[in-house]
C-alpha cells in the first residue's frame, strides 16, 4: 500500500524518462537480415521511483539502456531525460550509471578509483571533492576500506564501491545494471538498504536485474519486455495481485453445515478447519462471509492472494512466445 501511496503522489511529478514510439534495427553482419531489438517502445518513468526493467536473454534491456544513455541511437521514435532529447550531451549530466561487470583499476584504492572517475564526470577537485568522497564511502559502508587497494575487494565490496561511482556526482538518475549480481545475501540486503537511503532523497533509480525475488522487494514499478516488444508494466503489488482469489482464515472451527452452504454457493471452495480459499470472484465472496457471519463464526482476516513476481514474469513469458 505505501508503494502505491507514494506512486500516486509521484504521478504529480515531472517524467524522468520518456520514450515514444521508440525502435531499434540491427543488421546481421552476415546473413544482412535485419534484426528488431526494439519495437515501437512507449513508456514513462517517474520521478522518486524505483522502477525495474525485466525480460530474458536479447529481449532489448541493454539496447534500450545504451539508447537512453546515447550510447546508441533509435532507429525511430525518440527518447528524453529529464525533457530533453538524449542525443543532446546535457541530458547526462544528472545521470550515473553503474555498468553490469564493470571493473576499476586493481592497483588503485577506493579513494583513489572515486577521485578518479569524479574527475572524469567534470567534479572540481580539493575539499569538495573529498567532502563527497567521504559522504559515499560512508553511506556504502566502505570508509574502513577507503586506503585499501581494490585488488583485495570482495565482490559485494566491488559493487557497492560501483554504486559510490555512480552516485558520486549527486545524479537525479541512477541507471544500474545488475547492481547485486554475484553478491551474497546479506551484501544484496546492504545494497537493497542503500537503494531504499538514495531513494529516500528524491532520485530515480532504473534498475536492470535477473534477481526478480530483489526486484519485487525494492521496485516500485517494472516493465517486461521480449523480443523487443513491451508485453507487461506495471505496479508491482498490482501485478503480482492474482484477480478474483481470496483466502478467508476464521477464528472459530468451520462445521459441516456451514461448509455445505459454502460449497452451495462455490462448489470448487477449498475448505480447512480455519480457512477457505475461494475463486469465486468479489460477490460469491461477500456471500461467503455473510454465512461465516450468519454462522457466528468471526472472521480474523480475509486475503488477495499474489503470486510472485518470478511466477508473473514467466506466465508472461510463456505467453507472448506462444503468440
């Protein structure tokens, strides 16, 4: 419900990222046949969100990244940061990025490797540049480690120090690519923790991940995309809500006489002691606690079930490759 609260409130704020109709041709090096990596691609991120891009291998995630990034350039349509058009050099400059693999040099430190790539990012140098070097290490947990070569860094000590680089220019956007890939439980639970923190300051943050168990329990919204096509986006508490399925848990045991005017109503109900699982739909719903209640029996909650958001990706999935 707070996702959602506060994706309400972003709806009133200005669009990040914007794309219009936007698609992407490649021809084979080869065989000269050309290749769709996006096709007529619309969609909005807002501002103050966590939004997550999610599809399989070749679904156009990395094309897309690299068109918002200028990296590459659409073959039509168009695409804006900030309201202004990515082929134009201004629009990066409230961007980070935190590339998938990335690598720093080993024989730098984490000091070192920050005041590097903040002076490539145009940071003046001196006491605030240090200032903000000290704020990023700190926030990454990293300060112990700031004289230590990253040659001796752990993965998860890698990648936090990545999200420093990225975020050491104070960016309103974060583009990240994979940022727990590779890091065990508690690094990602550490990173989940930095994201919620920069969030927390306003920034937007288009997060590109496999692990769709971190993206549920960090994203505020997703899009799924295949074969270059955007088949899915959404709230995520929204898409994971399976429609018309409810759980009823009661305090009271359920006898026979109730049970057997239960199924009256919903012949397929599964029925326990302290429980029944219905997908009836909202009005056989209300029938069935107006007999709980006739049946004094009292109701402890009753439940929407979900399904996860791995579960929602591959139905998806499945689906559109049928089609």
């Amino acid at each position: 419900m707070l996702k959602q609260v506060q994706h309400d409130m972003n709806r009133n704020n200005m669009a990040v990222i914007e794309t219009q109709n936007l698609s992407k041709d490649y021809t084979a090096r080869f065989s000269k046949q050309v290749v769709n990596a996006l096709n007529d691609f619309t969609f909005n991120v807002e501002q103050g969100e966590i939004f997550g891009l999610l599809g399989p291998n070749g679904a156009g995630k990395t094309t897309l990244i690299k068109i918002l990034l200028a990296i590459t350039f659409p073959t039509r349509g168009n695409a804006k940061l900030f309201g202004t058009d990515v082929k134009n050099y201004k629009a990066k400059a409230k961007v980070g990025y935190l590339p998938e693999n990335h690598r720093f040099p080993s024989y730098l430190t984490g000091e070192q490797v920050l005041d590097y790539y903040g002076q490539l990012s145009g940071m003046s140098g001196g006491v605030t540049m240090t200032k903000r070097i000290d704020e990023m290490l700190g926030l990454m947990n990293l300060t112990q480690w700031r004289k230590t070569k990253i040659k001796k860094y752990s993965k998860g000590m890698m990648q936090k120090l990545g999200l420093a680089q990225a975020m050491l220019s104070d960016p309103d956007l974060i583009f990240l690519d994979e940022p727990t890939d590779g890091v065990d439980p508690i690094g990602r639970k550490e990173i989940r923790d930095i994201l919620s923190e920069i969030k927390s300051r306003g920034k937007t943050i288009f997060l590109n991940s496999h692990l769709l168990s971190e993206v549920e329990m960090i994203c505020d919204r997703v899009a799924i995309l295949n074969k270059g096509d955007l088949i899915k986006e959404g709230n995520v508490d929204d898409l994971t809500r399976a429609e018309n399925i409810f759980a009823i848990h009661t305090v009271q045991p359920i006898n026979m006489d109730i049970k057997q005017k239960i199924l009256a109503i919903d012949s397929n109900a599964g029925i326990g002691e302290n429980e029944i699982n219905t997908e009836a739909g909202i009005e056989k719903l209300n029938s069935v606690i107006d007999i709980l209640r006739a049946g004094k029996v009292s109701i402890q909650n009753v439940n929407q079930k979900t399904s996860t958001l791995e579960e929602l990706f591959i139905n998806v999935i499945k689906k559109d490759n049928t089609n």
